[in-house]
C-alpha cells in the first residue's frame, strides 16, 4: 500500500505527521539514534497515523492535537517491531535489515525502549487521563500478547481462539485504540469513539489474517522477506491450524512443522508451505478475513456519513484485498 | 541494607507497596509472570518507593494516592533492570540468576516490557499531567543512558564528565524524581518538590558511586556478585578512570582492560581490580561521593523540619557508608 495512494486527501496533514516522527526521534547526540532512524526511513504504511486522523473528523479536527496521539501510536508499533524482530530471530523486515541485524540484539532493545520512551513523552502532552489509561492497556496487552508468542511458538496443538487472541493483542488492539484515541482526542462522544474502536479491532483482525495468508501466498518482492517466514520462525498461523484440521495432511504437515522445529528455522520449508497453500485453510482464512472485514463495515455504519467515513470503508476494502 | 531497617518508620505503609508490586505482577496467565514474578522474589531495597512515601510527609500524605507513583517507580527501576542484565549480559544480581540467564534474553526483553507497560497503566491512575511528563522523560533520558552505557563498553578513554552524566541518567535521575513525584502527588508546593529532587539526585549519585567502588572492593557476599563484575562488562567506573589517571599505572592497567576486551570478558580480572584498588581512584571516588551526600543534606536543610526530613538525613548517611 503506497501511503499517498490512500490517504490522498490527508496528505499534507500526514507529511506533517512523518515530519513529526523524524524530528522526534532525532537524537542530539549523534550515533545515538542511527537505529531509530534506520528503521523509520524503512518507511511503512503509517496505517495507525491515518486512523488517528480520520477518526479525529468525527469531532473537532485540530491538526495540532491529534498529532500527539498520532505519531506515539506509530512510534509504539515501531518500537513493538523492534522488539519482534529479536523475539523472532529476523534479519529482514520491509525489505530491510532488521535493526537487530544490521546492529545486535542489544541495540535493538534499547532502540525499542528509547522509542518508547518518546512515544510516552509525546503523549505527555494531552491532558486527558482517559487517553493515558486506554494507551498504557493496550501496551500492557501488547506485551503479554508478545510473552504468549514466545510461549506459543511451535505449538500445533494450539486453538484457533488462542490463535485469534494473539493477533488481537499483536495488532487488532493498537489498531482499535488508534482510531478511538484519534476520537477521543478530538472531543467526539463516547459512542462515536466507541465505534470506532469496532472498527478499527475488525480491521485490524482482518489485517493480520491477510499479513498471515500473505507470508504463505505472496512472493519475496511483495512481502519483503521470503515466504514463509512464519513458520519458519515457529509462528503457527492460521492457514496452518486449518490446513492441521484435514485428515490427508494432519500427519505429514506435523512432521513437517516437526523437523522445522527441529532445525530451528535452518531448512527448507517449501514442502510445508506447498501443504498449507494446497489446502483448504487458504480459502477458510480468506472467508475469516472477510467476516472482519464486514463487521468493521457495519460499525461504519453506525457512525455519521461524514467523508472521513467513506475514507475508512475504502481502508477496510483495501485491506480485505491487500497484496502487499 | 535491610529494608525494615532503615524504613522501620515506615513499616506499614512500605508493606502495603510491596503487596501492591506483587498483585500488579500477577498474571492471570499461568506461566506468564514467572519471570517477572522471579525478580520481584528476588528481593531489593525498595528505594524508590521509600523516597516517594518520606517525601510524600512534605505534603498531605495519603497512601492510596501516593501508591499510585510509589509502584511504578519501582516497576520502572525492575524493568530497567532486566534490560540492564541483557545489555551486561549479566548471570546473577542480589545474588541470584537473573531473568536473561535463568531463561533467556527474549524473555527478559520482554518481562521488561511488560513490566513498564503495567508501570504505566499504574500511574495512569494519577491526573496530574506534571506527573506524566516528569515521568516519560525520566524514561528518555533513562534508555538514552543505557544507550550510552554500550557505547562506553570498555571505552577507557572517556572523560570523568561522560562517566558522571551515564550515573546521572542510569541511577540519579530516577531517584531524584522519586522524591520530586511523592511531593507532587502529595500536594506539596513546587519549591519543596525542587528540593527533594535536589536531595534524591545527590543521593542517587552517591549511591551509585559507592555502588560501584563496592563492585570492586565488596566480597561477593556482600555484593551478591563476584568483585570486579564492572570490568568485566567493559563498565569502565570512576574509580578506573581516576587509577588511570596515575603515571604508574596508566600503561599497565589499559594493557589489563585491553587484555578483558579482548577475551570479552571470559578471563581473570584480579590482576586489573589489584591495580585500581592499590590506587588513589578509590580514596578519590569515596571524596566525590561525600560531596554529594553534603549536597544532599543541603537540600534536606532547606525544607521543613519534619520527622520525614531527619529519615531522608538518614538515608543519605547510609547511602555514603553503605556496604552492600
């Protein structure tokens, strides 16, 4: 997704965002903050500073405002990618080395706490405590979200719920709390914020379902690392617990995900992306996927018909469609 | 320091803190908490929270409120901590396996997280935007440091000036805002939150001086650590500095430190810990450290005569002869 593409008319408002990213993480003292900034030209959709924004035209736009929530919550899922990447082991992400590659896993956790660090500072600057209370739960989640993958690498006896609660907590809730802060910090009403926090939970699901499907379907150019990189790392998603659920492949795709497991990651995974893709548990996830994408849209259609409302459709749209 | 000792005073209110770190920590989650749980078990001189309560005396002091900064204080030091371990890539603390090498360094990095995340959800509590912004640039500055800290990793070189502003932000920094916080959320007046944070920032500097001329002098016993543990990291402390500012032995100990960079650490240090503790860097390190238990005490003669202001003398005194 090319950020201008969809947040056309937002342009100016979201240069102005990413001018504030820089300017935040710009370190006075000079190799400081070579790591932070590594990672933010690595670019990225600026997903989360968009829904800030256009949630924040459900109330009263104040560009000034809504850019204290806006550039935190995007420093927040920065920082949470940081530390992924040393939980996952990854040398790539976006087509970039990983900071934790290009520099040490040491370095990639302090660049994550500084990072952080900054987004708190930020926020710091909004005086209401609704928005300090929501933020600080959705990164206590986050963070048991991220302990509970760890634990949950390998486990092919998972549930699907387990599975749905850890990318609830991975991405759906940042991505939720984006578009009701976006709200809340513009003034509009509860209810108003409330549904957009539907919306932005449902989008979010739906988004990490289609990230899951794209590491397995998608190629090198369009993911930016190799295809499955997943499972690869021991991460069990979706396609994969359906794909477990046939008879004629329970046995050899566990024997499969086994010898992976076995190797840490250092082999080929060609034949159990082959067995997954040849399955069912494709198009069952794309059906899952969907149904997020409709309940997002029907807490759309709770909200008022404003234009920042058909912006937010085409997201989700775009979302349910994304190849990249 | 025995906790019970020096906080007898205290007492109640210090138990209810630590009851209150340990419901924060406890996860639902089973196996979740274990770490953090581990570290908290692990002991420590609660501090932080002991600076918020005596400073909380200048003010109106009401335990429920001031729980609410006396908790996270503490969380945030346990988090910093643990990441600390990583970056020292440290086996024991209070002598005992730290979270990184009783389980690994992805656990730890994130038993950190989660633990300033509940940190945060904590003071959220408070609505008192002073208290949020105090607090998020502690935390700047705080992972700044510890940036720093890898830069100087056996940096032999660096100036006395370099070493100060590391402790400031690795140690003083945190405990001067613990007494600044206690007297904020306790309604004190502005000046005599100055003060305290005059007092804890000169007593966090003498804290950490001494802590780190007992890192070379201390028996194991009492450090709960082997002696000489800094160089071996590649922390290079004031006391080293100082030595190496001696003709005799600037040559000889830069070949002793080059020699531990060299086998990262994995070699004998008594030859170098010898040196320093033969020098006048220790004599000197003592000085400095009483100069800023004088300018501590300072502080204290400009506020009030309570019985708070007579404990926090007595804290400082014990910081200054503190030996372990």
């Amino acid at each position: 997704m090319k950020r201008m593409e969809i947040f056309g008319t937002l342009k100016k408002d979201m240069d102005a965002v990413e001018r504030s990213l820089y300017a935040c993480i710009e370190v006075e003292n000079e190799a400081l903050g070579e790591a932070a900034m590594h990672l933010l030209k690595a670019g990225g959709k600026r997903l989360r500073p968009a829904f800030v924004l256009l949630s924040g035209k459900f109330g009263t736009y104040e560009l000034d405002r809504l850019k204290l929530v806006a550039v935190p919550l995007e420093l927040i899922h920065m920082a949470s990618l940081v530390h992924d990447d040393v939980i996952d082991n990854a040398q790539t992400r976006r087509g970039q080395l990983t900071v934790k590659a290009k520099w040490d896993n040491r370095i990639a956790m302090y660049t994550g706490d500084y990072i952080y660090a900054k987004a708190l500072e930020m926020v710091a600057g909004l005086e209401d405590p609704r928005i300090h209370r929501i933020l600080a739960k959705a990164m206590v989640e986050m963070s048991i979200g991220e302990m509970e993958q760890i634990r949950d690498f390998f486990n092919s006896g998972q549930s699907i719920r387990r599975y749905l609660l850890r990318i609830r907590r991975k991405t759906a809730l940042l991505i939720a709390v984006s578009c009701q802060l976006g709200a809340l910090a513009a003034g509009a009403s509860t209810e108003v914020a409330r549904e957009l926090y539907n919306y932005g939970y449902n989008v979010g699901m739906a988004f990490q379902i289609r990230d899951d499907l794209l590491d397995l379907c998608g190629t090198e150019k369009q993911i930016g690392k190799p295809p499955g990189s997943d499972i690869r790392q021991g991460n069990i998603t979706i396609p994969v617990l359906y794909a477990l659920q046939e008879d004629r492949l329970r046995d050899p795709l566990l024997g499969e995900i086994g010898r992976i497991h076995e190797a840490n990651g250092r082999t080929d995974v060609n034949a159990a992306v082959a067995m997954i893709t040849g399955s069912e548990g494709i198009a069952r996830a794309e059906e899952l996927a969907d149904r997020y994408t409709q309940k997002a849209l029907q807490a759309l259609d709770r909200l008022p018909d404003i234009r920042a409302r058909r912006h937010l459709r085409d997201i989700a749209h775009f979302v349910s469609r994304r190849t990249y």
